[in-house]
C-alpha cells in the first residue's frame, strides 16, 4: 500500500495500490456502506461518437468481488465529477495496481488499520536471476521496485561455445547464487535460464535449496519476461499456499494430539478471548467479517493473526474448525 494516509477522527483511508497482497487486504477493510471514490473509465458518446472518459466517481459500497488481477466494488453513484452521470444509478468501481481510492467508513476498526500499515510496510522478498551462456544478472524484487543487484559475466568461446567454458560460467554463476540464497531469508528465489543449464545448477551448487526454475532466451529481457507472464507473483501465492498448508498442518496435528493450546470453536473462543497466553490465531476471511470485535480484541492484545485467504485445501480444513484456530504460549 502507498500513500497510506488514515484519519481515525473523519474514519477515512486515502492510498495507492501497490500489489496483489494489498487487493486482498482491502477485502477485509471495505464494508458494506462505506463509501469509496476512485476513477472509472466510462464509454460516453460525445458528438454522436463513443469515447473513453475518465470520471471520479464515489459510490456506497454494497458488494466486493475479488477478480482476476483486481477487486470488483459495485454499490449506488453518490458523486460524480462529470454532471452527465446521474447519481443514484448502480456501478462498479474496479481497483487494479496504481489504483488511487479515498474510502469512508462508519469506523475503522485496530485491527484493519494495523493490517493497513502492515501492508504499507510488507515487502515480498523476491530474488530473481535471469542468465543465457556466458552471461548472467542478478536482481532483487521488493515492494515490486527492482533493484538490480550485479552482473556474472563469463567469456564464452564462438557460437557453440566450448562445453569447458559453458561448466566454468555454471559453476561461477551457482557460486553467486548460493552466496545470495545463504544471505537472507527470501519468500521466493527463481532462476531462469536454458532448461539444460538449470538442470545443472539444481543437482550442483543448488541442490536441496528450495529454487523455482524457469526457461527465458535472454538475459537483457528475462525479467520482463517473467514479469508479462506473471509469474512473480504467481511464485508469491504459492509460497503464501505453503505457509497456509505448514500452518494447518501444525495446528490440527496439535489438536489430534489432544494438545490444550490449540483451541477452537465458539466455547472455546469465548473461554480465551481475553486470555493473555494467546500468542496466535489462524482465521479466514468468512470468520472476520462475521466476528470483527473477535479479531479486534485479539489485535489489541498484540495476538499474532494470520489471514487464510488463498483459494486452497488448508482453507477449507480451516472452515471446518468454524473459522478459527487460536495458539496459546
């Protein structure tokens, strides 16, 4: 999220959209009966022709959809910069990436101005090198701002370069990316070459590191290669996929085992709401809109929640234990 700016007296949030993750966290900000104002792009005849313009149009909120790549927000016209639009009629505001929006709320709840401020301030790790023989670039991916971290560069002989060379810039370019893997922590490393080169490089110096392997023909446009076929972000949900998967594992393995720290379900919830021992909680998205006091008090206790919100088996798993599984110290 950029731009963040939330007024908790007036109870409005003025931002920028700057990834998928903030998308799916405005899923649990916006409420029916806020009123959001953003631009729209409207088909209108002027002169007997039809053009695009674009308006600034406010609407109440009555229903949010996520879709492919944006969020869908349909409710009743109650501003409108162009005077030709009358309000009152039914619309749909669509926020994609870059989407600036002004939101309205009756109230703005702890925990949604916390997850707010943790958007704003959550960066994907991403590493990414994309190489072709002889010649590799290496770059870093947060807050889907690239920084471009250095070259490995290798001479490589004629056309069907000598198989020595070729193993010299292999060798050469796996020592760098294991140097940049044992640096830090990253929620998704990828590197994308020849399939053949790859092969080398995950049974060699990457071998037992969790990589994610993909083909691009060149160095210089690799990246944007990657980042036309989405595949990015396609590599951040599934490690958000996994974690979910970790984390249910964790909690109803504990639950079979009969183990008292792990506890759900209405009674339960109302028996330790308060209770200070409580250092984590699972949650879907269903649970939040229907119990945000719940989730407002466990944020206010400094409770460690976690939001399932990809479209997965562990999600289900979760909605079967009513929604909620908490984690006592």
């Amino acid at each position: 999220m950029k731009s963040l700016k939330i007024d908790t007296k007036k109870n409005i949030i003025r931002a920028l959209v700057n990834s998928y993750d903030d998308l799916i966290v405005l899923q649990y900000i916006m409420e029916k009966g806020d009123r959001l104002v953003a631009y729209s792009k409207r088909k209108m005849e002027v002169a007997g022709e039809q053009v695009v313009k674009v308006v600034k149009i406010g609407i109440e909120v009555e229903d949010v959809e996520p879709a492919e790549k944006a969020l869908r927000i349909s409710g009743r016209i109650f501003y409108s910069s162009d005077k030709d639009i009358p309000l009152h009629k039914y619309h749909t505001l669509e926020l994609k990436l870059k989407s600036a929006f002004n939101l309205g709320k009756q109230k703005i709840m702890t925990f949604q101005i916390n997850m707010l401020r943790k958007a704003q301030e959550r960066s994907p790790k991403v590493f990414v090198c994309v190489y072709e023989p002889g010649y590799g670039i290496l770059y870093q991916i947060t807050n889907y701002s690239v920084r471009r971290l250095y070259e490995v560069k290798h001479s490589v002989q004629g056309k069907r370069f000598k198989n020595e060379s070729r193993e010299a810039f292999i060798e050469k370019l796996g020592t760098a990316l294991a140097e940049e893997y044992a640096k830090r922590k990253w929620n998704v490393f990828i590197v994308a070459g020849t399939t053949i080169d790859n092969e080398d490089l995950r049974k060699g110096l990457l071998k037992g590191m969790s990589v994610t392997y993909e083909t691009v023909s060149y160095a210089d446009t690799g990246l944007k290669e990657l980042i036309s076929k989405d595949k990015i972000n396609e590599m951040i949900s599934r490690t958000k996929v996994a974690t979910q998967r970790n984390l249910i594992n964790e909690y109803i393995g504990e639950i079979s085992k009969g183990n008292e720290k792990y506890v759900y379900g209405k009674k339960g919830m109302e028996d330790t709401l308060h209770d200070s021992r409580v250092i984590q909680a699972i949650v879907t998205k269903d649970y939040v809109f229907k119990n945000k006091d719940v989730i407002n008090s466990l944020d206010s206790n400094g409770v460690d929640i976690i939001f399932f919100d990809e479209r997965d088996e562990s999600l289900e798993q979760l909605q079967n234990f009513g929604g909620i599984i908490v984690k006592l110290r």
